[in-house]
C-alpha cells in the first residue's frame, strides 16, 4: 500500500488540481499553504453569487464548519448541491459536532446532501453517529480513535460514505474496508488546525484518486509523516508548522518508504 501511496503523491504534484475550500476563518492560511506546499492549488470563496463558477473549474470540495455563521451555511449547502450536479468529490469536516444544537442540525443537514468523505476526530465522528455518550469539548477530541471504529463504520454504511477518525492512530472506513494510519507526533496536537489542514488535504487527492478510500489514506498518510520527519529539527510547535508545509513539499521517496506505517 506504501508504494501506492507514494505513486498517488507524485500524481498530485503532476496535475495540481483545484479545490475549493468553504472553511474557517482560524485555519484558512494554514490550510491554503499546505495545499500549495503539497502541489495543489487552493481556491477560498464562498461568496453565493460566485459559488456554481467556482465549482465549474474546481475538482473537489472541501467544507469545514469550524466558525459557523447563517451566510456561510447557506454558501456550503449551495456548493454541495453543485457539486453534486458535476458528479465531482466532496469532503466534510466536522468541527465541533454535539458541541450545540445549532452546529448538529447544520451536519445533519449537509450530510444528506451526501459528502464523499467524512473527517474528524474521535468525539466529533462519535456525536454525528449518535453513538457519543460524552460531551463534546470544544473542537478537541475527548476520545481515541479507534473507540470510534464502530461509529466510522456505522455512518459509513448509513450515509455511503467513507470516515475518516483521525487521532494517534487515524481509522479510514468504508462500511467495508478500513485502513489505518500510525505515524505524526503529540505535538502535532500543539499547531492550530491540523485536522482542518488533514482535510483539505483529503481533498486534493479525492481530486485526483478515484477511490475515496485510498484518496484518504493517501492524505492523512503523507501528513501523518511529513510530521513525524518534521519533528527531528522542530522544538515546538512553531517551527513543527513551518517545518511541517517544508516537508509537504519536498518529502522524498525514501523519507516516506522508510518512515510510513499504514495497513489494512
């Protein structure tokens, strides 16, 4: 699975596709230099007026729902609805699921409109399968994840989908198959928005993988080891996140080869 993965990252670099990300106002930096340092190319817009345009040219989707407001839950329902009128991938964050009763009948709302994939942490992939019995904590996981293994497997099959639970050991399922990712570091933790910058991520190779399944374990394998690689000349979290969008663009062959650990 390695050396696939490795091919997947190549193919990214060659073809550089456009994503559009409805995200957050904390992590868009992050998460548009990580799409540049990785080969992609980011768009950020959710203007209404400009949202079937943009979605005419993009490959995939992105939408995070970290810092919810009525105007950008309108641009994400409008952009769900078009991409699904391009047959093109979309992916959902889930930021802070069961964190309000606002927050969860907004996910329930874009989860019927059928996201490709689902990423999130343990807690947050737990509440939207009606499975967590403990309070949300803000955006931070209160849970590991592969306490969430049935809940991935659960809301995969309810909503055709493949989940994502990220954590020390990232959980990638199908309703069928599932994957895991066992690579990054604690300190990863420390860098505001990781998760977000995971997902759109995810994104860019659901771009250019057909299979969803191996687009996201392609995703969260390369962040998972550009981090662990990155933590060798990173004394905190400030020089993790630079060094982090460093090895994103320039990891090596041999670096991933040696450094990776993801099985089925």
């Amino acid at each position: 699975m390695k050396n696939k993965i490795w091919e997947n990252i190549l193919k990214l670099r060659e073809a550089s596709p456009l994503v559009q990300n409805i995200t957050n106002y904390v992590v868009m930096n992050n998460t548009a230099n990580a799409l540049l340092a990785i080969g992609a190319s980011p768009i950020m817009a959710h203007a209404h007026s400009e949202i079937s345009d943009m979605l005419k040219i993009a490959q995939s989707l992105v939408i995070n729902i970290g810092t919810l407001d009525e105007y950008w839950v309108k641009s994400m329902k409008l952009a769900a609805q078009e991409v699904e009128k391009h047959k093109k991938p979309w992916v959902l964050d889930p930021v802070g699921a069961g964190a309000s009763a606002y927050r969860d009948q907004v996910l329930l709302e874009l989860l019927a409109l059928r996201p490709s994939i689902v990423r999130g942490n343990a807690s947050e992939i737990m509440a939207l399968a009606k499975l967590n019995t403990h309070q949300s904590k803000g955006v931070d996981s209160t849970m590991a994840s592969h306490e969430a293994l049935a809940a991935a497997q659960q809301l995969a099959k309810d909503w055709q989908t493949v989940v994502c639970v990220s954590g020390a050991k990232d959980v990638i399922a199908d309703g069928q198959k599932t994957i895991y990712v066992e690579n990054g570091t604690p300190l990863m933790t420390q860098v505001t928005g990781m998760g977000c910058t995971a997902t759109a991520l995810v994104g860019a190779w659901a771009a250019i993988v057909p299979d969803m399944l191996e687009a996201t374990a392609t995703a969260m394998s390369i962040l998972s080891v550009a981090g662990e690689v990155a933590l060798r000349n990173s004394p905190g979290p400030g020089t993790l996140q630079v060094n982090i969008l460093d090895k994103l663009h320039n990891l090596s062959a041999e670096e991933y080869l040696q450094t990776a650990v993801v099985y089925e």
